[in-house]
C-alpha cells in the first residue's frame, strides 16, 4: 500500500503546532475506544487498513443486483475473495448468513455423534473444528449455566430473616426437631465443584496439529503470494473471526468500534471547541480546525512577469488551461510571500528558513525582510473605503501602462526588490520577496562513478518538488480574559510559533 504522491499546493497550507491558549478540535476531542464492543448495525470497517467500508452495487448483467464492500483507501475489495451481498442494508447480518453457510457441515444431530465417536477415537477431530465462533460462545454459554446451577446450593428462601442466622436455625431445631447443630451440619450435603468443558458439544475447540499435507501446501502458497498475502497478527486478533486466517484472502470484514466522545471547551474564552452529535450519520469524524483561523495565513506566487506566461485570471480562451511552467536548476527566482492576518490586533511576525533545503536536491531559499509587522484585520469593505492602504507596487500616474499592468497582472520592471524592505504593504496582509535559486537534479562529476554511487544519486518519487520549509513567529497584545473591574482593559503579551511547508514547484533539470 503506497502514500498517495505529494503535489505542491499554493497557498500553503502550514503543519502547525499550537500552545494550549489557542485550542483545536483535533488536540482537544477525545475519544474513548472500547476493544471488545463492536457495532450491530452496519457499520464496518475494512480488515487491511481499518478505513470505513461502503456498500456498492457489482457491475454484473444478472437478473439480482449484487453489492460489494469497498475500501476507498487501500482499494479492498469484498467481490474479490468471493463476499458479495444481496442488498446494501443489514450487512452485519448478510456476512454471519455467509459465514455460517461456509463453516456449517452437517446437522446437529450428526455433530453430536461425530463428536461422540471423535472421544471414543473412530474418526478424526481435526475434521470436527467447529469455525463457528457464535455457535461455540452459545454452547460454552449453556455449559457453564448449567454447572453453575448444580454446583450451587438451593436458594434460601428465607434470606432476609432472622432464620438465617446459626445459631437461631439451631435452636429452633432443638426445640421441635429434636437435632443438634452437629446433625444438622453432617446432613448437609457437601456442593459439587465445577469441572471444566471439553468436547465440541460443549464449546470447546482443543488445538490439533495440521498434517504434513496441509503444511506442505500452506508453505507452498506462501512462497507463490509472497509475504505481503500473509494476515499480520494484528488483522487476526482484532476479531475472533479472524482468529484462524491465515492469508489476506481470508480475512472477514470487521465491525466498527464503538466509541464515546466528549464535549470540549476552550480554556480561555469558554468557547465551544467539539460538540458531539446527539445523533450522528456516520462514523466517520469531523474535525474543525479553529485554530487555523486564528494564525498568519501564507501565499506564495513568482514575482516577475517572465516566471509566468499570463496571470491565471486573465485567460482569453477557456480551452487553454494554465499551466505552471517547471524551475529551472541553478536560475534564481524571486517569488512574493503574502502573510495576512486574521486577529483584529497588530501581529509583529518573524520568518526563519535554513539556506538550503533539505533532502537529495539542494536548493537555496534567502527571506529579503524576514521581519515585519501586519496590521488588524477589519470588515470586507475596510479594503475599499480605507484611504490609508500604502503600496507602491504600480505607479498611480493613471497611465495606460499602469492599467495594462493591473489587468494582465505584469508588474513595474523598474522597481526592484531591496533587502530589509517589504514588498507590498496592505491593512491586514504584508507582502514580502523571497529568492530561490533551484538545485540540480543531477551532481555533474569529471571522475565517472561507480554503480551503486550512481544508483544511490537516483531520485525517488517526488524528490524533484521543491518544498521551503518555514518557521512563522507572530506576537501580539491581546486583551485579558477576566479583567479586574474599576480598571482599564489591560493586555498581556501572546505568542505562537510553527512550522509549515511552502511548494514551489517541480525542478525540470
């Protein structure tokens, strides 16, 4: 089972790691698993991954339509070891059908006198392993009630009286019985202990060692399939049903545990964090990343008109599609890094990224103004009514010059980028520049090399994609939750830190 390939995407979307003020669904929602309760509806789980099953119709052309259970992660299918239902609903109760139809042999009767000749030794008990895990929990069931109620003594039906006590029974007993306490005592009669089940009536499988034959044919089928076909310990113990397979083929589809969830507050403003559902439609859990709404959003787009063809926005004709054109190794790149903020508080941020990039492609990243300060966010219409917003990224000569550029998104070639300085400076997004210059695919070498050094040189799948990792620091002052009244407002410093991944694009050579 292979990871899904990794697609740079723009805008980044940052792997945060968040302090316990600013909360997240995912950090805070709290499940409780219960191993040994599964559900008895429908809900089913896919035995080589665990994912959600779906039910969905087999595209046959019989007369019954037929459904399947399909994993949509790990491609699993139930149609393909021979599982295949007649309706989507009840599918708990559709697969027990299926199961016993195949581990059923002959009737019960025939089973009791099996079993009885298997003690006496006439045939073979290894043929007699009953597979059936419901069918023996039943049997070991019945057994021990019914030890239970011969080993245990009658039930008192004066209990709760004076009568109970030994010494009032005996005195009694001496009165009008003429007993003493110690022939009352030898006539008691003694319980019974309880012995232990063996025998299939009864429940219990002992264990039986496989013949030659079998042995010789599972070693055979393991060197054919391969390892990858074999049943892990975990997949066969997370169910009895699957407590006996042995290859992936056999494995059942497993029940959905059941879980409980807990409602979750933040610690700060009391607000909501994770609300369960009274009556949820689906296993499956939704998380609500609160706290991506609270930190500096990041957007990285090239600077120059010549890094791209046209702006994306501004395509003629609907059948030509934009395409990001490939980097070229060892060309520098400048790109514009958009940090917004979303808080209504100035936020003082600070980016940091190591020089050159991690893993086999070695690229160089410089920050030209790694510190800067973003402005409050307001309402939608601040943008277009405030008179303050300062950029100089286009002239404001009203020359057709400047409109071209506006509309077709080309930026003035006269204004260069300058170290220590932003770029673009809006109310609540800054925007600065960064330069890339793009590693080479391949390290060119006089001294021709030997096989294995050129085969560890070979890139793996997506080592092409240049990533930018990124630490974001923003402070702020925010107001205190519980002020002291008959005093102004006070405001305490915060702060956050993380680290998230920018993509750049895929190195052509």
């Amino acid at each position: 089972m292979s990871n899904p390939p990794l697609t740079p995407t723009l805008p980044a979307q940052p792997t945060i790691s968040i302090p316990s003020r600013i909360s997240s669904s995912a950090t805070n929602a709290r499940k409780f698993a219960v191993p040994n309760t599964k559900s008895s509806g429908s809900c089913l789980d896919c035995p080589i991954c665990e994912a959600p099953l779906n039910p969905t119709s087999v595209g046959d052309n019989g007369i019954e339509e037929e459904y399947a259970l399909r994993c949509q992660y790990c491609h699993w299918n139930s149609a393909d070891v021979g599982i295949r239902l007649a309706k989507p609903t009840k599918l708990t109760e559709q697969l027990a059908k299926l199961r016993r139809a195949r581990t059923d042999g002959p009737s019960r009767l025939q089973e009791d006198d099996e079993a009885d000749a298997a003690r006496a030794g006439e045939t073979d008990a290894s043929k007699l392993q009953s597979r059936d895990h419901d069918d023996a929990f039943v049997k070991l069931t019945a057994f021990y009630k019914e030890q239970l109620s011969e080993s245990s003594d009658a039930p008192n039906p004066y209990g709760g009286s004076s009568y109970n006590s030994p010494a009032n029974l005996a005195r009694i007993m001496n009165i009008y019985g003429g007993l003493s306490h110690s022939a009352l005592k030898k006539s008691r009669e003694k319980p019974q202990p309880m012995r232990e089940a063996h025998g299939l009536n009864e429940g219990v499988a002992t264990f039986q060692v496989a013949s030659g034959d079998d042995e010789h044919d599972t070693v055979r089928k393991i060197q054919t399939l391969g390892w990858d076909e074999l049943a892990s310990a975990q997949q066969r113990a997370i169910t009895p049903v699957n407590g006996e397979a042995c290859f992936t083929n056999d494995l059942w589809p497993v029940s959905t545990r059941l879980r409980t969830k807990r409602g979750k507050r933040c610690k700060v403003c009391n607000q909501i964090v994770f609300r369960p559902e009274a009556k949820p439609g689906s296993t499956r859990t939704k998380v609500r990343m609160l706290a991506h709404d609270h930190i500096p959003k990041l957007t990285l787009q090239p600077l120059n008109a010549a890094a791209r063809a046209q702006d994306p926005s501004f395509i003629v004709r609907t059948d030509q599609p934009y395409v990001e054109p490939s980097l070229r190794s060892h060309a520098a790149q400048q790109y514009v890094l958009t940090v917004s903020n979303p808080l209504f508080e100035t936020v003082n941020v600070t980016l940091a990224t190591p020089a050159i990039t991690p893993g086999k492609v070695k690229s160089r990243v410089t920050i030209l103004c790694p510190e800067f300060s973003i402005g409050p966010a307001g309402e939608m219409w601040d943008d277009a009514l405030s008179s303050s917003t300062t950029s100089t990224s286009r002239p404001e000569d009203g020359s057709r010059k400047a409109a071209m550029a506006s509309l077709t998104g080309g930026e003035d070639s006269e204004r260069q980028p300058e170290a220590g300085k932003v770029w673009e400076k809006s109310r609540n997004h800054t925007k600065v520049i960064l330069e890339i210059v793009p590693g080479a695919l391949k390290e060119m070498s006089i001294v021709p090399k030997a096989e294995e050094a050129q085969a560890s040189d070979e890139l793996g799948e997506d080592e092409d994609v240049l990533q930018v990792p990124m630490f974001v620091r923003a402070e702020w002052m925010a107001e205190v939750s519980h002020p002291p009244r008959g005093k102004p407002e006070p405001k305490e410093p915060r702060e956050i830190g993380y680290w998230c991944v920018l993509g750049v694009g895929r190195i052509a050579g």
